[in-house]
C-alpha cells in the first residue's frame, strides 16, 4: 500500500526486495487523494480474497489504509506491517494544510493526515518507524526523532504487537536493504529482532 504522494512505482525496489527475500510480493494501486477509507479498506479486502495473500504492508498513509483493514477484517490476514505511518496525524500536513493554495493537495486523506487514526487493539500488526532526519518537510518538525516527514512519536499505535526504530528516512523505510529485512523478520518470524 502506497502513501499520499507516493504511487506504486516508489515501491517496485521494495516488492524487488521482499521477493529476493522470498516473499511473493503484489502492489496494490490506490490514489489516497480521492479513495476515501472506508472504500480503500475494502478494496484491500478483496484483493487479499482474490489473491490470496496471507500478509500486507502499508507505507505512511496506505498504513492507515491497512490498519483500517486489520481493524475490520481482522481474520483476513496473518500479519500486517506498517511502515511511517501518521497514526497520531502529521504535524506537517497540519502546517502545510494551513495554506489555503496548498489544501487541494491532500485530497480526502486531509482529515486522516491532520488528527491521525486511533485504531485500538489490532492483532498481529508490526510498527516501523524511521528516525533519519532527512525529507523537505524536516523544517517542519523541529525538535525530537524524525525521519524528515514524520515525527516518530506520530507513528507510534500502543497497541501494536511489536514496533521498531530504524536509522532510515521516511523515503528510506521503503527504498533500504533494511526496511525490507524489518519486513521479512516480522511477517516470517512474527517479531522485528533476530
């Protein structure tokens, strides 16, 4: 699942990744901009029926999208992974939603992006949290860990089974070597450490 601005092609390197690693890898389009959630959430539901996957990963907004699936569909998946994900909202697209011109640019997934998503208990879903301090809204985020789009406190969900910090930008968690292995350690495995 892709973030806000980020479509599919920003997560071919990632499916290369997961499918040297082993895992069968299938991108999901989705235009956060114009699906509302409840439409994604189920649109992710039945292409998890049809293809039968047993596993999904989301990416910053598209995290949202699946923790949203999780939370309805709960025995439609083995495990999930979420990576950068404004689940408390973003104090960027707060400040970048503030200029009247630059609204447009966030579409139906503003409301989601400024006061985030509070889940509660989702079963079997693992947190990845980058904390490299690179990205054009890092002038935003002044002060505490950030991966240069969001501060690493919004990504936090207490109620994730397991969740992980890594040295990676938000561009990174999806593009490293070491936000696929993050991936393939907690959907094989179940946990983020070796």
């Amino acid at each position: 699942m892709p973030g806000l601005w980020f479509g599919r092609p920003a997560l071919w390197l990632l499916a290369w990744r997961l499918r040297r690693l082993g895992l069968r890898a299938i991108l999901y389009r989705y235009d956060a901009r114009a699906a509302a959630l409840p439409a994604a959430r189920e649109a992710l539901a039945r292409l998890m029926v049809s293809s039968g996957a047993r596993h999904v990963v989301g990416y910053s907004l598209g995290g949202i999208v699946v923790a949203d699936f999780c939370r309805y569909h709960p025995r439609a998946y083995e495990r999930a992974v979420v990576l950068g994900t404004p689940f408390r909202g973003s104090r960027a697209a707060r400040r970048l939603y503030r200029c009247p011109a630059l609204r447009g640019l966030f579409g139906v997934a503003a409301p989601v992006l400024i006061r985030g998503l509070r889940p509660g208990a989702i079963p079997r879903l693992g947190v990845v949290t980058g904390v490299k301090p690179r990205g054009l809204a890092g002038c935003l985020l002044a002060g505490g860990a950030h991966d240069g789009v969001l501060r690493a406190c919004e990504t936090r969900l207490r109620s994730a089974r397991d969740a992980v910090a890594l040295p990676l930008s938000h561009a990174g968690l999806v593009m490293g070597r070491l936000g696929a292995r993050a991936i393939w350690n907690y959907l094989v495995r179940g946990r983020f450490g070796d």
